[in-house]
C-alpha cells in the first residue's frame, strides 16, 4: 500500500517539478534556462525586435498551425524589415480573414509592397489584383505587365497564366469566383 501510494505521489507531483525546472528565469546574473528553439523563442525574438531569416521563416508554421494572431504579429515586423515573402502572407491573412476580418484593401495593398520591393510573388499576386480589381482599382494593363515581369523572372505560375492568356480560372479555382465578383 505505502509503495503505492508513494508511486502515485512521485508521478503526480512529476509534471509540476519538470515545469519548475525548464521555466525561463530572468535576473540581475542573466537567464536560467533560457527558450533556444520553438514557438517561444520565435516569438521572444520578434518581443525583442529581432527579425532574421529563421524566425520570419517559422511564420509559416506559426500560420499553418493555426495560431493566426501569433502569425500576424511576427509577418509585420518582418515586412517591416522588409522581408517579402512576410508581406505575401500578410496578404493570404487578410484575404482569407485569418486572425482578423477579410481586408481585400489590405491584402492588395500587401502585395503591392511586395511587388514594388521587386519580388516576384508580389508582382504576381499585386497583378491579380489589378485584373481582378479586387481591393485595388481594376487596371487589366497594368496587372498583366506586373504578370509578365513576374513570369520574365521565372514565376512558373506567372508563366502558365500568360500560356492560358491571362484566363484566371487557370490559376484560381472556380470556388473563389464569389470572392473576386466586382462588389455592385
């Protein structure tokens, strides 16, 4: 009965000791157990205005684990320091309402900063846009000149909307066509 006993006591008090014992400290001597990988440290590093390759990077996971308001705060600071590819999934947020309400504004407005940083995607996507005319004035011309520059660049996606002769539905399924319908 005592070993028992004792035995669900270890292992109930287990949990509590091994979370006393990885828990970041911070004092006037520096850091015990300081966070070095993982969810934590990411976001820490954004908190402490470091933006690098790596932690922009894991905003995509951040994002596809569903932690929208997480991957928000992480994609502004790194396309606040220019990172394009940050802006791009600022973009995906706010046209897909994730952590935030549907913004087709400022999707469109994501994605022109990408492409006037000269990045591919941006161009693409900002192209789109303007064709569409969705959260931006409708400019046929100018979205497919900033198609074409993306697909010159190597887009491959770019490249097969000019072989489908800008036909959106090559590059948009037909189930968005709600989204994209001109508002009035």
């Amino acid at each position: 009965m005592f070993r028992k006993t004792l035995c669900i006591a270890v292992f109930v008090t287990l949990p509590a000791f091994a979370d006393t014992q990885t828990r970041t400290v911070e004092d006037e001597h520096g850091t015990l157990n300081p966070l070095d990988t993982g969810f934590g440290k990411v976001m820490s590093n954004i908190d402490k205005g470091q933006t690098d390759m790596m932690t922009c990077a894991t905003g995509y996971y951040i994002t596809k684990s569903g932690r929208h308001a997480p991957a928000r705060k992480l994609f502004e600071a790194c396309a606040a320091a220019g990172y394009t590819g940050a802006m791009t999934w600022m973009s995906q947020l706010e046209n897909n309402g994730l952590g935030g309400d549907y913004n087709p504004d400022a999707a469109a407005d994501w994605d022109r900063r990408a492409a006037m940083a000269g990045d591919p995607v941006g161009k693409f996507n900002y192209g789109l846009d303007l064709i569409r005319g969705h959260g931006v004035a409708r400019d046929k011309a100018e979205g497919r000149r900033l198609v074409d520059e993306a697909a010159q660049e190597g887009l491959a996606i770019a490249k097969r909307l000019q072989i489908a002769d800008y036909d959106l539905d090559e590059v948009t399924p037909d189930a968005d066509n709600w989204r994209y319908a001109p508002a009035f």
